[in-house]
C-alpha cells in the first residue's frame, strides 16, 4: 500500500483531520516547490538508481535544511530498503522516501506531540528569542485550547522588552482570555507567582506563561528562567507541565542553535516551529527532532488563528510531497478500475 493511501485510508470521514492536512499542504509549498522539483529533475535525470543518484539525492535533502546527521541517517536507510526491494527505478523511490522521513521522526516513539494536560490546572512556559512569533503563538495556543473547551489564563512575564505586555494584552482581548500583568521593569517571578495563585482560586484549566527573549548573557537568562520555575513548581509541584520552545522556521539552522542554546538553559519539552509557511527550507522539522531529540508539538502554517495546527509526521511528509503522492494515488486508482 501506497504511502499516500495509508494517509487517506487513516483521516478517512475524520473531517478535521482532511482540513488539516490540507494546511499542511498549502503551508509547505514553499519548501515543496524548490524540494520536490529538484527531486523531480533528479528522478528525470537518472532513469536508474544508482550511487550517482543517491549522491545527488543527498545534496538536495541537505539544501532543505534536513541536516547533516538525518540525511546520513536517510541515506543509509533507503540505500537498504532500495536493495531490498530491488528497486530500480528511480520514479519508485519517492515513496520510500516518504516512508523512511515518518520513521525518522517518529523513532518508535508514541504520542510525542501531544501536550501533557493534567488534572487541575497545566502551566505551559513559553521560552524563545524575541521576533520568532513567540506572543503571536501564545495567544493561538491560548484560542486552540479555549475551542477545545479548557478556561486559558495568560501571564504577562516578558517584563523586559518594550511593548511586549501590551502586544499580550492585545491577544487576550483578541482570544478572549485574562492576561495577569505588572509594570514595565517588573520582577517576572513575581508575575508568575501572582498568575499561578490567581489561576488556581479561579479554577482555571491551562495558564500559559510568556518570558523574557533574551539571549546576550546566557547567565542572565538561565538564572530568570531557573526563578521563575521554582516559583511555579513551589505553588504546584511537578509544574510547569510544558516548556516550549518557539522557533522561527526562517531563520534554519539559527534556529537549531537557539535551540541548542535554549536546551542548555532550560528543559525543554517541545519546539514550536513558527513561519513554516513562509520558508523553502522546511526540512529543519527533521534536523530538531533528529539531532536534539525534541519533538515538534506545534506548527505555523500560516497567519490564521487557526493555522497553528498540532504537528503530525505524516501529513508534514504529505505536505513535502503533495503533488507527487496524489498522482501516485490516480494511478494506482486507474489500475485498479481496468
């Protein structure tokens, strides 16, 4: 079975997962049509797989930002699937691509991706560098949430950068949640200590808590950020339940740094990959998972509340190669009805 008729078969009649695979669709074009039509020209290029092929493969899947160690991973594994399967056409291997790109993210892992609510109240702490979407992903998470019928409490604990309480304000009024808030200037474990009691006496089911962006002195951020947790798991032991970290897909392997650096500072739980959509080079999904063993709970697929969608392996590799598996699909569908 094809991979794309595995796709279909699983979100069959499951109206939101269709529309949803969709978003990944149109939020991966970019990336699809420098991606997949450098593949296309290879695949025309070399009627037989063969080393020349694979080489040429390689540079490609480097170029979309995949990373070095996947890539190795990736081409050792379709080297043997292709002996395996005898392949030998080159038009037959796109498929398994799709297949061994699901399998490297997944890694036998279930579940990764979902948030880990708990009974009472969830603290979700949102760390990353200012200007990667990070209030913008605050406040869709915090109207995701509210549609699936959880109360949201936002704290405001960027106290730091200019206008960034205001900005978090904004979408509260906007999403229609509560923002706790001090000054300007203000200690932002002080604010976290105010928003976790104000959370807890109002029976609220998620509290989402924004902070500081900086990265200049590692020092500095590490010792806000370590405060700030112990404030929060002293008022409820075992928070925060998440920390994500957001990213800006844009800015590639900068992001896999951030990351890197976020990791040292900070247990993060899961990466938030904001402006997928607006990039060519979407394969860094695989790059964070691969190298830094932190999964991708969330993706930007575009500027609508509702274009922050959960991440799902399966329709990423869908959305990487859209037009190919739907053609695969109408072939297999013309067999099949001779």
């Amino acid at each position: 079975m094809s991979f794309f008729k595995k796709l279909k078969d699983k979100f069959a009649g499951n109206t939101e997962a269709e529309e949803s695979t969709e978003k990944y669709k149109e939020g991966l074009a970019k990336t699809r049509i420098g991606f997949t039509s450098k593949i296309n020209d290879l695949v025309a290029k070399y009627r037989k797989v063969d080393e020349d092929f694979f080489e040429e493969l390689e540079e490609i899947l480097l170029q979309a930002d995949v990373g070095f160690e996947t890539v190795i991973e990736l081409m050792d594994d379709l080297r043997f699937e292709v002996q395996r399967k005898n392949v030998k056409d080159t038009s037959n291997v796109q498929s398994v691509i799709s297949e061994k790109l699901v399998e490297i993210y997944e890694a036998g892992e279930a579940e990764i991706n979902e948030i880990n609510f708990v009974e009472g109240l969830t603290v979700i702490l949102m760390v990353g560098v200012n200007g990667v979407g990070k209030t913008t992903t605050i406040g869709k998470l915090a109207h995701r949430f509210k549609n699936e019928g959880k109360t949201v409490m936002l704290a405001a604990g960027d106290t730091f950068r200019a206008g960034a309480i205001e900005q978090l304000d904004v979408w509260g009024k906007r999403v229609g949640v509560d923002v706790i808030k001090q000054s300007e200037g203000s200690d932002p474990a002080a604010v976290m200590y105010d928003a976790v009691r104000s959370a807890k006496s109002r029976g609220v089911d998620v509290l989402i808590c924004d902070t500081a962006g900086r990265l200049q002195n590692k020092v500095n951020l590490m010792n806000e950020l370590q405060k700030v947790h112990r404030v929060i798991s002293r008022e409820i032991p075992g928070a925060p339940h998440e920390v994500l970290l957001a990213l800006d897909a844009t800015t590639g392997q900068n992001a896999m740094l951030q990351a890197q650096t976020f990791k040292e500072v900070t247990d993060v739980t899961g990466i938030v990959l904001t402006k997928l959509d607006g990039t060519a080079k979407g394969g860094i999904v695989l790059a964070i998972r691969n190298k830094l063993k932190i999964p991708v709970k969330f993706v930007g697929l575009g500027e609508k509340l509702d274009d922050l969608q959960p991440f799902d392996a399966q329709k990423y590799v869908y959305g990487l190669f859209a037009e190919e598996l739907d053609k695969e699909q109408e072939l297999e569908d013309a067999k099949a009805d001779k």
